[in-house]
C-alpha cells in the first residue's frame, strides 16, 4: 500500500492543489488523513534551506485540508499532516529518523529534506525500509538511485548548463565569472 500510494505522495504538492480545484467540499464525506514524515535541518547550517522548505510544505498540506482536503479515485476525501523532525544538516540523525517514520505505519512517506547531507543518506535507507522519500531541494548527484526515492529538482550538472544556455540566449555574454 505504502508504495503504490508512495507515488501519489511523492508529487503531493502540486498534485493535490490541482485534484483539490475541482472538489467539492460541502459533499465530503469522513476524512481521512495522509500523514507524512517531514524530515528537514531545521537548526544547524543547512537551517535556512531546511525551514523553507518545512514551511512550504506546511503550507501546502494547510492549503489543501483548508479547502476540504483531496479525493482519491474512489472518491474517498483525505487530509495531510506533515509532521516536524530536525535532522540538524546531520546524515546519521537523517537514516534515524528516516528509519523512525518507517516504523511508524500511519507514516505513508518521507517529504524532505533540501540538504543533501541527509537525502543522499537517505535513499538507500528507503529502499531498506520500504518507504518512499521526497527530496525537496537536495542536487548531490546519487550514485545509485532507488524505486523508493524521488526529488522535486534536477542535479546540478543538468540544471547549470541549462540555466547558463538561458542566460547566454537573454543576454549574448562571452565570458561568465
């Protein structure tokens, strides 16, 4: 169930604000909640990364349970609850608390962290747990990718050549510094 659900949730954040557009929340019946683990460095350097994306992500889960929730295609109604954990730019307290939310089975999946201190570590962990993780920023290249890890971004390597062939495109520089 996690997996095949895992997927839904790993593009939770657009998704559900666009499935929430058309429902109707009046006609909604008991909810359900969806609960995701938010695993982000929310002290530590890596501090103003990690907290804007727990924020973001608070934000949408709000958004979505204050217009009514999201449906499924059997037309159950859900709610999100993303919680806080700090994993403190730290990767064994990432694996840890990666591990935890495993153990917890009302826990359908991992949204974070922006660091890649901790979503590097963290995606051979979700492969041992069966849980899926959301990167929420993280570029580090991975060496070996997993069914059970996705991240909202491009890596470094495709996405600065991409935004340098843009700007060179706007504004015809020869040299860039």
């Amino acid at each position: 169930m996690r997996r095949s659900i895992g997927y839904l949730a790993s593009g939770f954040l657009g998704l559900l604000v666009v499935v929430q557009a058309g429902a109707n929340p009046a006609a909604a019946q008991a909810k359900k909640v969806v609960k995701l683990a938010g695993v982000n460095a929310l002290t530590d350097q890596s501090a103003a990364y990690g907290t804007r994306s727990h924020h973001g992500a608070q934000l949408a889960a709000k958004l979505i349970n204050d217009a009514g929730g999201f449906k499924d295609n059997c037309g159950n109604t859900y709610t999100l609850e993303v919680t806080t954990n700090d994993m403190a730019n730290d990767r064994n307290q990432a694996i840890a608390l990666t591990r935890r939310a495993a153990d917890d089975k009302s826990v359908l999946a991992v949204v974070g962290p922006s660091p890649s201190t901790g979503y590097v570590a963290m995606v051979p962990v979700a492969a041992q747990v069966k849980i899926p993780i959301v990167g929420t920023g993280t570029a580090a290249p991975i060496k070996q990718w997993s069914p059970w890890a996705y991240r909202v971004n491009p890596v470094a390597e495709q996405a600065e050549p991409a935004m340098v062939r843009k700007l060179h495109a706007k504004y015809k520089f020869s040299k860039l510094a």
